[in-house]
C-alpha cells in the first residue's frame, strides 16, 4: 500500500474538475515525443478519444481502422508485434464488449504490449443508454489472466498511469472516463502498479472504490466523521494485480468493508475484494453498484443517483454495516 | 418531385409523393427538436435518413399495425444504425405506435426513449441497436426464421454507410447469399460521412455496388430523397428472385438544413433554439410537438 497520503482539508486547492480524457490525451503525446514507437489506433472516434491533436504532430504513428473495433484489437497486436507501442483509443463499451475475443486471444493470452484506452467507460455516455455504457468491462477483463487493468480517480492519476504504461510489460486495460471529476491526488502523485492508495486513515470501516467514485468516497467519510464513525478510504485503481495486503490490512483493522463502482456488482471491483476476504479474512462487505440490472434511461449523474453510487450511498451503506456488526 | 406524365413508372401519385415529402419533413424537425431538448442526438443521420424512413412507414411499404405491433405476420424493419433515434422515434410515432406527445421525454430521466431503441420499452421497435453492425445479422436471423415457418413477410434493415466497415455485416451478407434470402432487404443510408470524417477519407466503401454484388446481392442505386424512386424500388422486391436485395440510397447527410447538410460536424451536432427556428423555415413545416 502506497501512502498514507493525506488529504485534509485545506491542503488541496478547492476542487477544479477535469474531463480525464484531457491528461490522458496530452500525456499521450508527451510519449510519442519521448518514443518512436509510442502509436495510436481509433475506430472513427477522433474526438470522442480526443486525438485530433495528436493525428496532427504524428500523423504516420496514427491509424484510423474505421468502425472496426475487432479489427482493431488485431491490428494492435501486429503492430506491438512489429516493434511499435500501441494505444487503442475508443469507447470503452465497444472496445471491450465487440472485441473481447481479440482482447482475450491477441491480447491477454499472447502477453502483447499493447495498451486499451477505454473511453467514457462506466454510465458516462448517459442517456445513450446500455449499449454505450460499459458496466461490464471491469467484470470482463479482470478475469482475463496477463491483463493489467487500471481505473485512474483523476486527472493527475491519469497522467501517471499513462506514464507509467509506456514501460509495462504486457497488454493494458486502463479505463477512462468523461465524467468530470475533482482532483483527489498531489501533483506529486506517482502511481504504483498493484498498489492501493489510502487517501484517508480510519477505524470503523473502509471504503473501497476506484475511479470517478473516488471524491464521493471521500465525501461520505467527511459524513461519517459527523456521525462519529471513522472511515478509511482506499483508492483500488488497480484492479490487477489487486492489492491483497491491503485489503486484508483494512478488513483487519476496520472489520468492515464497502465497495463502490460505477457498473455491475457482481465480477468487478466488489467481487475481486470478495474474493480475497472469502480465502484470507471474512470480514462483512456492502458491495454498491448496479445490482444485476441495465440502467433506466438518465444522464450520467442522474444514474449515479438512481444506484446511490453517491457519498449519501455509501455512508448509508457504512452506517447499515456497522450496525448490523453491533 | 413531379411524376411526369407518361413516365410509365408504376407509383404512388403526385400528392401522395408531395405528403411523403411533407412527413419526411415533419421527421427531420421533430428529430431536431428532440435533440434540441435533449441537448443530444444525431441530427446529421436523422435527416439524411428521413426520406426512407417516411416512405417505409408511411408511404405503406410495411406490413405494420400500430394497433398489433407484435403480430406474427408483420413485416420487419431494424433500424441497425440506431443512433438515429430521433427520426426512427419520430416516424413510430407519426404512424401511431405511440403518441407523439411521447417524443417530448426523448432522453429524460427514466423515459421509454432511450437514446438508442429497446425493443421492451417501445412498441414498433424490432431490435435494440446503438453498437454498430448488430442490425443486419439479426435480420439475417428474422429472415430466416420467415424461410422456416414458410411465411411471407419480409426484413427490411437500414444500414450506415460507416456502418459497414464493421466485419459483421459482410458475415451477414455471406449468410444472406448462402441462403438466398429473397425477403431480406437492406438500404445503406449511403451519405458518405460517418462520424469524424467523410467515410471515403476514413476506410473508403466505394466501390460500394461491386462489393454487394459481389457478395451474391442484387443491388440498385437510387436517390434516397426521392418519394417516388423510393416507393417504386421499395415496392419491387425481390429485385431479383431468390436473391436478397440491396439499395444504395445516395442520400446528404443533414439533408434539408442548410448548415447542416453535408458537414461531419453535424453527425452528432445539436441544434440551438435559433437554428431549431431556420430549420423550421427551410423545412416548411408547422410546429412539431
Ligand atoms: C460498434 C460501434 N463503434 C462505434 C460507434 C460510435 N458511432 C456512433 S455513430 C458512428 C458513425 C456512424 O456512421 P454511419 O454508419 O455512416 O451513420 P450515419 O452517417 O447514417 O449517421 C460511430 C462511429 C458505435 N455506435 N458502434
Ligand atoms: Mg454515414
């Protein structure tokens, strides 16, 4: 476990909210300048994956295969196999769900160095519905054995993560999303493969989540604490490797854990802490995120509501759990 | 848009052609008004599309009844490129599967309006679609299924141009061929942009006939903004006996409004109160809803 990183009141600027695809996006360029072999790959998604610029400086490190999303998954496996470092940059939703037996067989089982760049993953897209959403994906490629999957909280996490990509050994899965987020980590910030970050210490239980859920756990520890419950928080971005020591460390010293991702909670983020404490330390969970159901029609943050994947959500989840433990 | 004397083509009359026109045009405004109020949509495909759409729907071509969206003998239509909800809604809605009243919570908190069809919340809606490359498999799969129950009614699937460049439809259209699906139509929305780019500076279609033909259809290019062309074609399948059959319909993207038609930019563009307003004076057409 990396930290524990303070984040008190007052020592970070009041919060600025950034799109995580803008990091993502100028950091991407940052290592085509740094390394030649560093290429992009869309599927008629320029600016859905904001890569205008980066068409512009490199236009021959840039391939648009069209509507293609398997074919693309392919293309990224030869060109990785062909000495270049691919990023696949498209809707997370299509880039796993169309291709996941490239991603599996190209990808995964071939150890590739390629990264995906899943875009506006989780309920961003929405009001664009199922299809767009991507509340699978975590469920789908943590499974899948030699895939790093990744799920940055914020802007300065994102350029970290990218950072960290160009050196990494393997194919990537590191999910991006559109909706805007505060900043929860220092500039500073240096991410660490495999590594949960405690952003805030606690003895009454512990909030569990990654992503643009992050901030909201925050939140709801700040709500636990005038309710005179202490809440640690961990930011999981890695899904995997899954920090193990550090969950067991929070279901030791807390004896309760809450999860919170923003898709499925079955086979995500709930279900890999599960996992861990079922075999190491059975400790009581709440696990929030949607429960076996398709999203209603609603913007992102309306869905967010509906499926209290909200501060008020998961301290009430805190508070059911600790009382139920008394 | 005048059927000229003489032209011996067999058609709807003038003014039917001249009403089709009219609807159309209520479709593209009442798809633009969606996506002004939903601050979302895809105004560019909804226009281009309108003119099929109208003539499927209300020009008669389907087999449908409103009132019995789910009688066996229907015939099928799968809107495969689904962003295009604004105008499929809209034409659903103008041939009475649903009030159109309805179309005002396109996109809001917990509306049968989704962004892209579900088939469980709307009656009309055949497929859920958004991803592309869904919609002509499937109704490879319905066709099929008429074969088998030796039953007569036929899928009709329109496609994106973009669209095509996923594999999936050529795996479809092998299985078509394979088959000969005879009841199977497919219209390619062929406006030449897909949604970063003209398609032909992206991965290029053309040629675009050749390749249908080449994978066993029989095709026929046609004006898709033409009410008569698209009546007569729609009303002439089979083009060929025991072939599936499939229209290229050279259509303009945002067609209609002028700034928007044929500009990339407008594939998902939405429309402010005031280009609502030069909308509605370019299209002709009274308020929507
Ligand atoms: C599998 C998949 N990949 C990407 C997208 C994102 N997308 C939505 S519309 C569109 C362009 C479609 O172009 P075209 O088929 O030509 O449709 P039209 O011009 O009629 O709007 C894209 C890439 C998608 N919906 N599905
Ligand atoms: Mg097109």
């Amino acid at each position: 476990m990396v930290g524990p990183v303070e984040a008190e009141k007052g020592e970070l600027q009041k919060p600025q909210m950034s799109d995580c695809r803008d990091a993502y996006a100028s950091m991407l360029e940052n290592l085509a300048e740094q390394d030649a072999r560093v290429c992009v790959v869309i599927n008629d998604s320029l600016s859905s994956a904001k890569m205008k610029d980066f068409k512009t400086k490199y236009p021959l490190r840039f391939i648009n295969v069209g509507i293609a999303e398997q074919n693309m998954v392919g293309v990224g496996n030869g060109l990785a196999n062909g000495g270049m470092v691919p990023y696949l940059c498209g809707a997370s939703c299509f880039l796993t769900a169309r291709a996941m037996e490239q991603v599996k067989v190209d990808l995964a089982y071939s150890k590739a160095n390629v990264r995906i760049c899943g875009m506006s993953s989780g309920m961003a897209y929405g009001q664009l519905g199922p299809t767009h959403h991507s509340i699978e994906d975590i469920a789908w490629t943590r499974i899948l054995p030699n895939l790093t999957v990744i799920v940055p909280a914020d802007d300065v996490e994102t350029a970290a993560v990218m950072r960290y990509s160009l050196h990494h050994e393997g194919p990537m899965f590191i999910r991006i999303s559109r909706i805007p987020v505060p900043r929860v980590h220092r500039d500073e910030y240096e991410f660490r493969l495999g590594k949960a970050v405690k952003l805030r210490d606690g003895s009454d239980v512990t909030i569990i989540t990654n992503g643009v859920l992050v901030s909201r756990a925050l939140d709801a520890a700040s709500l636990l604490e005038q309710e005179g419950k202490s809440a640690r928080v961990l930011n999981m971005s890695t899904i995997k490797p899954l920090d193990e020591e550090a969950i067991v460390d929070a279901a030791r010293s807390t004896r309760g854990i809450v999860t919170a991702e923003e898709g499925l909670a079955a086979g995500g983020l709930g279900g890999a802490v599960a996992e861990v404490l079922a075999l190491r330390h059975p400790t009581p969970m709440r696990i929030l995120g949607l429960q076996d159901v398709f999203a209603p029609t609603g913007s992102a943050e309306f869905l967010l509501q509906h499926f209290n994947l909200t501060a008020t959500g998961m301290r009430d989840a805190a508070l059911n759990l600790i009382a139920e433990r008394t | 848009m005048s059927l000229g004397e003489g032209s011996g083509r067999p058609s709807i009359a003038d003014d039917k052609a001249q009403w089709l026109s009219e609807k159309a045009n209520w479709i593209r405004l009442s798809a633009m008004s969606m996506t002004n109020h939903a601050k979302l949509g895809h105004t560019g495909g909804d226009l281009s599309s309108a003119d099929i759409l109208a003539t499927l729907y209300l020009g008669q071509i389907l087999n449908v009844d409103p009132n019995k969206p789910l009688l066996q003998e229907r015939d099928r239509f799968v809107m495969s490129k689904g962003h295009c909800s604004g105008a499929f809604y809209s034409t659903l809605a103008a041939r009475g599967f649903f009030p159109i009243e309805q179309l005002k919570t396109f996109m809001e908190p917990l509306s049968m309006l989704n962004g892209h069809p579900d088939r469980n919340k709307l009656p009309g809606v055949e497929a859920n679609t958004g991803p592309l490359g869904h919609g002509l498999p499937i109704a490879v799969g319905m066709a099929l299924a008429a074969r088998m129950r030796n039953e007569a009614w036929r899928v009709f699937v329109l496609v994106g141009d973009g669209e095509l460049q996923e594999g999936s439809n050529w795996e479809a259209a092998m299985c078509a061929q394979q088959y000969s699906l005879d009841n199977l139509i497919v219209i390619v929305d062929r406006n030449r942009i897909q949604q970063g780019d003209f398609t032909e500076s992206t991965i290029r279609m053309e040629p675009l006939m050749d390749r249908w033909t080449a994978f066993g259809f029989a095709v026929q290019q046609l004006d898709g903004h033409d009410h008569l062309a698209l009546h007569q074609a729609f009303s002439s399948v089979p083009l060929e006996k025991g072939k599936p059959s499939c229209f290229i319909a050279t259509t303009i993207k945002g067609k209609g409004v002028s700034f928007a038609e044929n500009k990339p930019a407008w594939h998902h563009g939405v429309p402010t109160e005031e280009q609502l307003e030069i909308a509605q004076r370019e299209l002709g057409v009274e308020a929507t809803w």
